[in-house]
C-alpha cells in the first residue's frame, strides 16, 4: 500500500475523479462529503448535465469494476469532534481538502450566500488545521485554492511569494491578493490561515491554486460504460466553468455567453490534469514547516479564445454556433494583462493534456448524447449581484 488519503468534499467534480485516480494506483482512500452542495443544487434548482449516484453507490460500481475499495464517511467537516473522530479512525498521511463551496456565482447572489460561503469555507480549513495541529502534525495538507486569488494586477503573477525591495532591504512576503467575488475572498482568508498554521505550528501544507477546470470524463470514470462514475458536470450560471458551459450551449443552440468583451484572460486546465497535479503533490509532499503554494493551470485563453475554438470545432460536428457578448454580469476586468507563473507543478512532472479539437470533441459528443438531460431555463446568467 503506499499511503493513505482522506479526500475532503469526495462527492465533488474534483474529490470523486481524485479518489477514484488515487485508488487506482494503490493508494489507501477514504472519502467525506456532508452533500451540501447536492442540497444547493436542490435550493437553486439546477441539475448537472448527468446524474450522479451518491457516494455509497459509486464505490460499490467502483469496487464491483475494480476490486478497489474506498471508504465513505458522512459529515460535516466543519463540525470538529466528526472531523478529529474520523481522522484518528483513518489515520491518513495527507489530506486533500476540496471540501468547500466553490461558486463566485453563489456568494454573490445576497448576504446568507455571501455569509454561507465565507462561513463554511472558513469554517471547514479551520477545523482540518486543529485537526492536525491535535492529531498528528506530520499530516501533508494539500488544499484547493484558487487563481482568482490574485485577481489581475499588472504586473506578472508569482506562485505565493514576490520578492519586495523597500527602502534598501528585501523581503519574500505573501503575493498581494485582489479577489473578486465573497468565494475568491474565502480562499485568500483559507491561505492567510494556513500559512498562519505553518508559521505558528509547523504544519506542511501545500496551496493549489488552480485556474477553471474543463472537461466530463477521466481515465476511472471511463471505466464504467454506463457513464455512473463520471463527476457533477455542471453548465449553470452558478457551478458551470466557462468551458463547460460553452459546450452545453453550443449542442442547444444558445449563443455562447461571452460576458463583456471576452477579454478576460485566466488559467485553465483539464480535470486529467487536476488529478495529475494532485497526485504529483501526494508524491511530493511539503516539507513540516513549508507553505507550498503552486499555480495549477497548464494553458492561458481569453474568454474570446474559447468561445471561437468551441465554435469552430463545434461546427465540424454540423453544430451551428453563434457567439454573443453578454452585458457582464460581474465586475472584472475585460481587457487586461496576464502573465502567471506555473513552474512548480512543471518542475514535479507534470506533463500538460492540453485543450485539442480532440477533447472539445469528446466532450461535445457527450453533451449531445445527453442533450435531453440540458435544462436551456438554468443557463442564462443574471441572478448574482456583482454590481
Ligand atoms: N465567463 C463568461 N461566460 C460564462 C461564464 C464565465 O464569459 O458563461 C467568464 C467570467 O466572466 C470569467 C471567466 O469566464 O471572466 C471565468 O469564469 P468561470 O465561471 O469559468 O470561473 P470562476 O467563476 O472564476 O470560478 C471557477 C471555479 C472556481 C475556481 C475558479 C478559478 O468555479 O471554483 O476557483 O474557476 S479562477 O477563475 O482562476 O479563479
């Protein structure tokens, strides 16, 4: 065996392809979900593209098309006596902590949202670090930050860390951060607590902080023909990343909803390359008393960028795609510069599965497999108050 992984928020796009991924190559896996997210989707009346079974389900196909085994636990993570009983009992050598709400959309809609997801985020990253500072502080944390941490300054983006001259003498201190939703905000405030953890206590933690994902299906989830392993795909206003929505838009007929000019410029990656930077950082852990941040994008795109090649390639599939620009319901720059590092991950190994007509098609090919499941009323944007 070679270790073992607690997967927090394992019932997410990104915590079940991690779990499954993990346990494939021999790890020892345990997964947690309270499905706050499942009741979120309930409250906003939003469906993802697929239906997904629930935790207990998926590891039984998993187990019957593998022989694997992941253990399921739910709960709130954010309730600390589950969390530290949980962590004694499974005893993991990393943690992968997903287990947030992660939607700019949703903490901007009105203040119980805003609140919910500062609280719960805060919430949940607070309590994992007790939990290890109590237990056992050899525990390497590996968390999901964000790219939108650092919004978008003018000058090129550092992973973490900038070095600052002043007045004669020289600093390496924290990037400066320019959030732009109350959810990008939460994930700075995880980090400022985090690196508070490794400074206070010597924690090893290492800060993903990763662009938006794209794609349906991972080398696991393809596994299973009746499509029962494949992640929450979302293409609503709220959950749906712009690529992904671009997709369910094209096969409907909806004109592509570039908000704003499209100029907006952002790190992208795709959910095989999550998985890949996840394991590479499992590999590799942090040293005790290291905050380790990595940028976790492997291509740079404008809005414009994607819609044009979702288009193009949309139309070799007889698809007729129009492109629109949307008034921008957030408040973000639509025109600006963007230049961010991503050496870390790439010095580890990381070897990119880049965005080729090949994969738009794949993922085209399942959406219009699935067309009838795509609710046209759920994708228009509107509902959350940037402004
Ligand atoms: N956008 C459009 N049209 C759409 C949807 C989005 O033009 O229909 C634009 C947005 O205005 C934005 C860009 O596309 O400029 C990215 O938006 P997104 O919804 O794909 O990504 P975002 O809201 O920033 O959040 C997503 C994930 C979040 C993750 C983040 C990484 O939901 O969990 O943290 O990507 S990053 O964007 O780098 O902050």
């Amino acid at each position: 065996m070679k270790g073992k992984v607690l997967i927090l928020g394992g019932d997410g796009y990104l915590g079940w392809p991690t779990a499954m991924n993990l346990s494939n190559l021999g790890y020892s896996v345990a997964v947690v979900d309270n499905y706050l997210k499942r009741w979120i989707f309930n409250k906003l009346g939003v469906i993802p593209l697929i239906d997904c079974p629930d935790l207990q389900e998926r590891v039984n196909i998993w187990k019957g098309l593998t022989g694997h085994e992941i253990k399921v636990y739910i709960g709130d993570i954010g309730g600390h006596d589950f969390l530290i009983n949980l962590v004694k009992e499974f005893q993991p050598d990393t943690i992968i902590h997903y287990g947030e709400i992660p939607s700019a959309p949703y903490s901007m809609l009105n203040h119980n949202t805003s609140w919910e997801t500062i609280q719960n985020n805060l919430n949940a990253t607070l309590s994992v670090m007790w939990a290890i500072k109590t237990i056992d502080t050899d525990i390497h944390l590996i968390k999901l930050g964000t790219m939108g941490e650092y919004g978008t300054p003018n000058i090129d983006i550092e992973e973490g860390f900038i070095e600052i001259e002043k007045n004669g003498r020289t600093d390496r201190l924290p990037f400066p951060k320019l959030p732009g939703s109350f959810y990008h905000l939460s994930k700075v405030q995880d980090s400022d607590m985090l690196y508070l953890g490794v400074r206070m206590w010597g924690l090893r933690v290492t800060d993903l902080n990763q662009g938006p994902v794209y794609g349906i299906h991972t080398d696991e989830s393809r596994i299973d023909k009746e499509n029962r392993l494949i992640p929450h795909f979302h293409y609503d206003e709220f959950w749906g990343t712009v690529l992904n929505r671009f997709i369910t838009q094209a096969v409907v007929g909806i004109p592509l909803t570039v908000y704003g000019k499209g100029g907006q410029k952002r790190g992208f990656l795709n959910i095989t390359d999550t998985l890949q930077c996840v394991r590479l950082a499992v590999q590799h852990p942090a040293n005790r008393g290291e905050f380790r941040v990595m940028n976790q994008f492997t291509e740079i795109f404008s809005v414009n960028e994607l819609a044009d090649k979702v288009k193009t390639v949309a139309k070799s599939l007889g698809l007729k795609v129009a492109i629109q620009n949307y008034p921008n319901p957030r408040k973000e720059a639509e025109e600006h510069h963007y230049n961010a590092k991503n050496t870390n991950l790439m010095g580890l190994g990381l070897q990119p599965n880049y965005l080729t007509d090949n994969v738009l098609i794949e993922m085209l090919e399942i959406a219009m497999r699935n067309k009838k499941n795509i609710r046209q009323d759920i994708i228009l944007p509107g509902r959350a108050k940037w402004q």
